[in-house]
C-alpha cells in the first residue's frame, strides 16, 4: 500500500502511519476471535493439523516463542506477515499482550 500512496502523490509522513494501522488494527480482533469456542470446534481439523506441525519445533519459553514470532512477521516474504503472526501466536499458546 505504501507504493501505491506515493504514486497517488501522498505524502510519506501520511501514507506510513495509515498503511501500519490498517494492517495492525484487524490484528486484535483477530486474537480474539481465534480463542471462540465455536470458532475452534469449526475449524478444529485445521487447527489439529498446525498444532500438530508446530509441536515438532519445540515451543520453548515466551521470550524464546516471541522472538521467533517477531523474526517470523520481519521477514518480507509472502504469508509472513502481521495477520498470519496472529495464527502463529494462537497456536503457539502466546499470551495476547505479548503477542501484540
């Protein structure tokens, strides 16, 4: 989104905090969302499976699960992004403060 705002000739003191808050602001819902019961029971099978492939990694302490997660999130590559950190957080059992 950043790009396409410098194109639009907005300025980058502008397009910056709007690109962050729109991705980041989905995020908290997001959280809370993936902790409804129903929610879970609907898309257990999903579930079932990443926690089954997260198991394998070891889920160590939280500084150890939020360092992985930020260096998870940094790097731009596609589907490693703030919304795909929420589902990694959730199933790694993160608090959500130190998820956000």
């Amino acid at each position: 989104a950043v790009p396409v705002g410098i194109w639009m000739g907005l300025p980058i003191a502008t397009v910056l905090p709007i690109c962050v808050l729109g991705n980041m602001i989905p995020i908290v819902p997001l959280l809370f969302l993936l902790r409804n019961e129903r929610l879970k029971s609907l898309m257990s099978p999903i579930f079932n499976r990443a926690a089954k492939k997260t198991s394998e990694l070891g889920i160590g302490s939280v500084e150890k699960q939020w360092a992985s997660l930020a260096a998870f999130v940094g790097i731009p590559l596609p589907g490693t992004g703030a919304w795909t950190g929420a589902m990694g957080a959730f199933l790694l059992g993160m608090p959500t403060p130190v998820a956000l």
